[in-house]
C-alpha cells in the first residue's frame, strides 16, 4: 500500500501522484473520465486537481467542464470525503484576477459545479500584480474561516511576490500558503529551481509540480518520425530538438530498462525525489495510461539514478 505523505503545513494527507483534471470535459468525455477517477481511487489515489478555467480553451467550451464532471462523480459515487481536491481560482473567463470579490464569486461557482460544500485546497492559478497581498490573503482568510477552504495554495508566482504573500499572512495571523504547483519537469527546471524552490523550501511548503512529464514527452513515446495522437503532441515533440531534451531521453531509455519500469514512472520518480515536492501531477484521458502514473508510488530511485536524470537535463 502506497503510503500517503502530508502536504505542507496542512493537515491534508495525499497520495504521492496528483490525477490531473485538464482533460476532464476536452480529450475525456464524462463516461470516459469516470473511468479514469475510478481507476485512479481503486488504486489507492486521493489527490485530485482541477481549475475552475478547464476548459474553456476548446472550442465549444466556456470554463468549469472538468469541475462538473468531477461534481457529476462525486454525485454519482458518493465519495467525496475520500477525496482531497484541489481547484484554483483566477483563470477563468468570467472570474479572471485575484480581487476579493472575484475569488469569493469563483469559489461559489466552483463549489456549485463540484456539488461540496468545501474545497480541500484552492489555488491562485495566476498571480494578479494589481491586487495587494492584503486583499488576496484577507479574502482567502474569509474562505478558510467560513470552512469553504481547507487550505490554500498558489500557482505561476515570482519568489519575490509568494514571500510578501507569506509574510503577510504569518504577520497577521492569517491563512497561509501550504502548497505551490509550479512548472517543473525533467526538461524544464529553471522555473522552479533557485529562488522560488529556496522561498518554499523556507516556508514549508509542499510543490505539487504541474508539466510533470512535458506534455507526454517524458512518457518515451515521441521519437524522431513517430507520429502521436494526441491533442498536445506539438508541445511535446518540440522537446526532442533540444540536446536537453535527446539527453533525458537517453537518460530515461537506459534506467527505465534497468528497473523494468515505464518511462513516466522514471521521469515522475526524479521529480518525487526533489526537495520540496510532495506529488507530481499529471493527467490521463485514458485508463490504460494510468498504471504508469500510479507506480511513482511504489517506484524509489537511487541516488545515482537521480543524479544520471538531473546530469542528463542540467
């Protein structure tokens, strides 16, 4: 059984693969996205993430799909308390920014969409520069108290502006940050390693590092002429004309066949050993991709390993 591991200062305990909630209502209809969530739980996964904006960017969509299809299992299941949820606040397009008003108008919207009563942690997906931190926090503070909010988290934030945002809170008594969801992957590091990892590592929080596997190119399934189906395959495959990138893959070929393991298993293995980061997130349209996400729990890499992959994508 996969051990559970706390995340941050809080008292949430999840398990140490995050399922990502993106494909929820674009690539995964209904039907096929329960599937998913229960093959996802079945296994022992608890820690589900969403965002109030998913998916308004494809056509025909207008933001909070996924958070319906969420609600519409939780409904249908009737497990919401075995489930930690994650859903952020700020993207979509009729709640866009981090003013007072409009995170507590999208909580609303999102807990109405999720059918709960509470969200166990809420991001701010986007920093709002225009927006003091003594309103963000007041305002998440309020959400907290009223037990709408268990505990709070910030996505796409510079150091300078998370470390006011926790002075802040820790000044005042307040809610504070628990968690950070940065871009954080094998072939891309600089987002996170430096200043912004230094101020959460100060701060205790826990990195739940959303790109876990570069939009599938960690998985090992794009190589030179191979052709895959799949929605974000532009993204992915731009990786594989970067040295970095023909590198790690290199990396990921030789100790994948080592431990008789998946690709994504080894690259999410690397990012479950870096300091700070609690679980990896990463998303799957289909049943069948899963078992290689799940195995990060169970799935411990040497330290030469982890030196090899980070040697690799230096």
């Amino acid at each position: 059984m996969t051990s559970l591991r706390k995340l941050g200062s809080s008292d949430l305990e999840v398990f140490p693969l995050a399922l990502g909630g993106n494909v929820f209502g674009w690539t995964a209809d209904e039907a096929r996205s329960f599937s998913v969530l229960d093959a996802y739980t079945a296994a022992g996964g608890n820690f589900i993430d969403t965002a109030d904006v998913y998916s308004a960017w494809a056509d025909g969509n207008k933001g909070g799909e996924s958070e319906t299809v969420i609600g519409n299992w939780f409904a249908a299941r009737g497990n919401r308390s075995d489930v930690v949820l994650a859903t952020k606040v700020g993207a979509h397009p009729q709640y866009k920014g981090l003013s007072p008003n409009t995170i507590k108008a999208g909580a609303e919207e999102s807990l109405r969409r999720l059918r709960t009563d509470y969200i166990d942690l809420y991001y701010t997906h986007y920093d709002d520069p225009s927006v003091s931190v003594e309103e963000i926090i007041g305002a998440l503070d309020d959400l907290v108290t009223s037990g709408k909010v268990r505990a709070i988290a910030a996505s796409n934030v510079s150091p300078e502006r998370l470390q006011e945002l926790l002075d802040f809170s820790d000044r005042e008594g307040l809610a504070r940050y628990a968690a950070i969801q940065p871009h954080y992957n094998l072939v891309s590091r600089d987002t996170y390693e430096g200043a912004l990892q230094e101020v959460a590592s100060r701060a205790g929080l826990a990195a739940v590092p959303y790109y876990a596997l570069a939009s599938g190119f960690l998985t090992g399934k794009y190589r030179p002429g191979a052709q895959v189906d799949s929605a974000r395959a532009a993204g992915a495959g731009k990786h594989l004309e970067t040295e970095r990138g023909r590198r790690v893959l290199a990396a990921l070929d030789e100790i994948a066949e080592a431990r008789g393991a998946e690709h994504a298993t080894v690259a999410l293995a690397w990012l479950a050993a870096q300091p700070t980061v609690a679980a990896p997130l990463a998303s799957a349209r289909t049943v069948e991709q899963l078992p290689a996400l799940l195995a990060v729990g169970d799935l411990e890499l040497t330290e030469a390993e982890v030196a090899a992959l980070t040697e690799a994508s230096a």
